[in-house]
C-alpha cells in the first residue's frame, strides 16, 4: 500500500480530521520524527544524517512526503 510521510515532529494522530483525510488520499500515514539537526554540525555530520534517513526512507512506499522542519 502507497504511504504518506510524515517526517516531522507532529505527530499525525494530533491533526484535524480533514488534515488526515487530505493525507490519507496519498496513502496510509506513516510517522516519522524529523532528527536532531545541530547548527554547529558540519557538512559530514549532515551528510550522515541525510543517507540515515534515505535509508529509513527506502524501505517505504512512498506517495507522497511532508517534510517539516524547525526554521531556527
């Protein structure tokens, strides 16, 4: 079955209604807590980081991804 990712720190299970119906047009959804970036890490630390959750990522069925995360 196609999925709809949540990769965020909010959860679906706190959304309105409609916001899990819109999802789940795309799929089940599948939460995914968005990690820990720290600003001082450097470019290897990121890219560590990045294949981490490729990996994590892969083993789904991907339809569709809301990525979220902190502006700060």
């Amino acid at each position: 079955m196609r999925e709809f990712i949540n990769l965020s720190n909010h959860r679906s299970d706190n959304w309105s209604k409609a916001q899990r119906q819109a999802a789940e047009n795309y799929g089940e959804i599948v939460d995914i807590p968005f990690p820990q970036i720290y600003p001082q890490a450097d470019s290897e630390e990121i890219d560590i980081l990045v294949n981490k959750y490729l990996g994590i990522l892969s083993k789904h069925d991907i339809s569709a991804i809301m990525l979220q995360g902190e502006y700060v």
